[in-house]
C-alpha cells in the first residue's frame, strides 16, 4: 500500500524510472544516497512550496522569490566587476608603472600585493559588519569606499613625479578599495543565501565570482592597450588616462547602492528553508570551521590554486617580458586565460549541479589546471612562442577559474550549519595568504637575465630586468604536490545536501 501511494504521489510530481526507484530506497530503506539532481527537482522543499511574489494562488506559508534579488544580485557583480579592475590595473604595466611614478618593481607589486594582504585582517571585521547591520549598509560602506580609493589614485598624478607623497596618495588610494574588496567579495554570498532558491544559490554564487574573473580579464587586456594607445600619440600620460578609465565606473555601483536598492537588507519572506533557518554567527562559526579537517584541506588546495592565478596575473608581464613579449601581449594572454575560463566555469558547474559530481568535477578541473601551470612554465622561458603560452594559459584558465565557485559550494557542504561567509571567506583568506607568500618569494629566486635575452627583452627602460624561468619551475613543483593531495586526501562530507535530502525525506514520510 505504502509502494502504491509513493508512486501517485512520483507521478504527481513527473517522475519516473530511475528517479521512481532512488526515492522508493531513499524512504524505505533510510538511505540518504540519492543524487542531487534527484532532490532538486523531487525533494526541494516539497512543504512549503516555493513561489514568485507575483503568484498570490500560493498558500500564505510558502517561500516566496522576490524578483528584486535580480538587483541586488547585478549590483554586487558590479561592484565585483570594477573592484577587480582596479585591483589589475598594475600589474600588467608593471615596467610602465614603475617608470612613471618613478618608483622600483616591489613597489609596484606591492599595489597589487596590498589587496590580498588587506583581506586577511579586514575580513573578520567584515564579516561581523554585515551580519550586525545587513547587507544593504554593507553594500553603500564597499561601493563608497571603492570609488573613494579609485579617484584618489588619479589624484596622485598630479602630486610630484618621484616623490615620496605621490606614492603615499597611490597606495593609499589602493589600500581603500583593497578594504572595499574585502567586503565586495562577500555580498554575492550572502545575497544568494538570502534571496535566492537553493537551484539559484549556485548560480548567483557563480555570476557574483565570476564578475570579479570578468573584470580581471577585461583589465589586463585593455590596460596595456590604453597606456600604449595613449603613448602611441606622444604623451607620457598613459598610465594616468588609464586610472581614470577604470575609476569612472566605480560611481555606477554606487549610485545604484544609494537610488535603485529600495529594499531591505532581506526579503519580507525567506525564499529557501536555508534562508529562513537560522545558522550559527560569524563569530560561533569559525572555531568549528577551523576544526573540519576537510575544510582545511579544501582551504589549502583552492588556496595554491587561486595563489597560482594570483601570482601569474601579478607576475605575468615581468616573466614574459625578457624573452621579448610585449605588455600588450602579456594582458591580452591573460585576458584568453580569463575569457576561457569564464566559459568553462559555466559548462563544469552545469555539469556539477545536474549530475551530482561536485567532488569528482572539483577534482578533475584541479588535476587539469595543475597541467596547464606545467604548460605554462616550459613555453614561457623561450622567445617567438607566443601561440603555445596562449594555449597554455587558455588551458589553465578554463579549469582554474572553474574552481572558484565549485570551492564556495564545496566549503558550504564542509561547514554546515556555519556561516556561508564564514566558511567561504576563509577559503578565500588562505588564498590571499599564498598569494602574497608567492608574489614576494618567487621573485626572489629569479636570476640575472642571459646575454641573449638582453638581446631580445622588451621591458620598459629603466626597469629591472630578471630571468624568471625558476619561479615557473617552483610554480608547476607546488602545483603537483597539491595535485596529489586533493586525489589522495580530500573528501567533501556533503553536509548541507545530507541534511536537506533527509528534511525533505521526513516531510513525505509526515504527509504519507
């Protein structure tokens, strides 16, 4: 009898075949295996329904969509987007920059070193901000902050060339968005938690990440660009018509932060049982955060990984530059590593979140993308290889930036019940921390230049020229080493989709 009224309930729902069967086990037996895709299209809260706020048929009790999250949503990724661009503007000047403003390569380094630096401390400040006042403050604090930071860059093009107060405005100008970043990088996880189903939670996770890889990409391809174009007509003012490219836009978010963004921090009614269960606080999830062995094993494999990007994205320009690859070059290789990784971030997580392979995908586009940084670092040390560093690079970035939203969701699934911006900021604090290790290290042990190279070298003059084949070598030895620990060590508990398929298994077993 129990068989027969499970299969016209299945039938009510669509089901059949397979899906019929998993769920017959799942019930009967108490075996909590089914697949994901079976419990986003059967289990996903089956009382109370979840419904548009333009549906007024719905029972007064469902969870209710609000189509202003689509708002908030943009506005993060914005403010994602210009952020990210002015966090890359640097790097791919980085000979250009420092003959501008007069100042050594490490300084220059350090404008994009400040970033991930800053987030480190500032993000547990953030973290309690905006769980304290909401996510609206949050986003009007970040969004002014970051054009703040921006203008007063440009500012310190009129201070006096080579001086000592002219780097101060630069870097303080730099060190106010590296603060904006902190808190940027956290609105598209609380917003997906807060106004999104669970089936859009990934994909407002995956838009408010990528936005971020969007304007890096867009940055490092159109920054050279305007500094040589500039150039080109005779002036030396590259660098400065470059900052104001990138600060104008900074004003949009800000606006839309303070005329467009009408609605409270959170909606009048949840959309999710996720989002109307209260999880642990900011401050109770990090001491049992730091006590998941899975997650601190999640933590250190995305951290080399994002390190890896991090250090090519800053390190890209003075590694190619010797064997005789311009800057223009340089941004538009890592805006091909940035666009295909855009691409394969939407393909994998497609395929992750209809198949149930979150893991398994995590674990192949890491094993792959550690093949492209070994790529990377044999075609980079030799001259008129341009189209092979393209490939390499193209390779590296549709498997590398493909983690980055895979990581978000598999550190949820490792922490639940804590905060999403507890456990997800973390992942993101390891990272920053290696980022920075690898950027000050790795020039390190770089080399003086051959006598064919100085030949060859397109640096800027007056820039410090080095042979930056061994932190290539370093790059693919670290990359390996982790490769084995993510197949050999980590295995994600699913935490978070354990406990959503066994609610939803007690609500059939409630109602039949």
């Amino acid at each position: 009898m129990a068989f027969v009224v499970m299969c016209e309930y299945l039938d009510g729902r669509r089901m059949v075949g397979k899906q019929l069967v998993s769920l017959y086990i799942l019930i009967c037996l108490n075996k909590k295996t089914v697949r994901p895709s079976i419990m986003s299209e059967t289990l996903e809260h089956p009382h109370p329904e979840i419904r548009d706020e333009s549906d007024t048929t719905g029972d007064p009790g469902d969870y209710i969509l609000y189509k202003r999250r689509f708002i908030i949503i943009n506005i993060a990724a914005l403010m994602n987007f210009t952020n990210a661009s002015l966090m890359c503007s640097f790097a791919p000047n980085a000979d250009e920059t420092a003959a501008y403003f007069q100042i050594s390569t490490l300084q220059v380094n350090m404008l994009s070193n400040i970033f991930p630096i800053t987030f480190i401390p500032v993000f547990f400040i953030a973290g309690h901000f905006i769980e304290l006042y909401g996510l609206k403050p949050a986003m009007i604090f970040a969004a002014g902050f970051d054009a703040s930071g921006a203008f007063l860059r440009v500012a310190s093009c009129y201070a006096e060339t080579g001086s000592v107060f002219q780097y101060f405005v630069l870097f303080s100008g730099t060190f106010i968005s590296a603060i904006a970043q902190v808190f940027i990088g956290l609105l598209p996880i609380k917003a997906a938690t807060y106004w999104f189903s669970p089936k859009g939670r990934p994909l407002a996770n995956a838009f408010g990440a990528l936005s971020n890889t969007l304007g890096i990409a867009i940055s490092d391809f159109l920054s050279p660009s305007i500094v040589s174009f500039v150039n080109a007509r005779g002036s030396d003012q590259g660098i400065r018509t470059m900052l104001y490219v990138w600060s104008i836009p900074t004003l949009v978010p800000l606006l839309l932060c303070t005329v467009f963004f009408y609605t409270g921090s959170y909606p009048p009614t949840p959309p999710s049982r996720a989002a109307a269960t209260r999880s642990l606080n900011f401050r109770q999830s990090l001491p049992d955060i730091l006590r998941t062995r899975q997650f601190l094993v999640l933590a250190i494999l995305f951290g080399i990984n994002y390190g890896l990007i991090g250090a090519f994205t800053t390190l890209l320009e003075e590694i190619l530059c010797p064997n005789g690859y311009s800057d223009t070059f340089a941004g538009a290789s890592l805006g091909v590593a940035i666009v295909s990784g855009l691409i394969g971030a939407v393909l994998f997580n497609r395929i992750a979140g209809h198949h149930g392979r979150l893991e398994n995908t995590f674990k192949f586009c890491y094993v792959m993308s550690i093949l492209g940084v070994i790529c990377i670092g044999i075609n980079v040390n030799y001259p008129d290889n341009g189209v092979l560093i393209m490939l390499s690079l193209a390779v590296f970035g549709f498997f590398a930036i493909t983690l980055v939203p895979l990581t978000f969701e598999l550190s949820i699934e490792c922490c639940y019940p804590c905060s999403e911006a507890a456990s997800c900021g973390l992942v993101l604090v390891c990272s920053k921390v290696i980022i920075v290790i690898l950027v000050l290290f790795l020039p390190l042990t770089s080399s003086p230049i051959s006598a064919k190279q100085e030949l060859i070298e397109a640096c800027a003059d007056g820039y410090s020229v080095r042979n930056m084949m061994i932190p290539t070598q370093i790059m693919a030895v670290i990359g390996t080493a982790s490769t084995l620990v993510c197949i050999l060590v980590f295995k994600s508990p699913n935490k978070r989709y354990l406990r959503e398929i066994s609610f939803a298994s007690d609500q059939l077993n409630t109602n039949y």
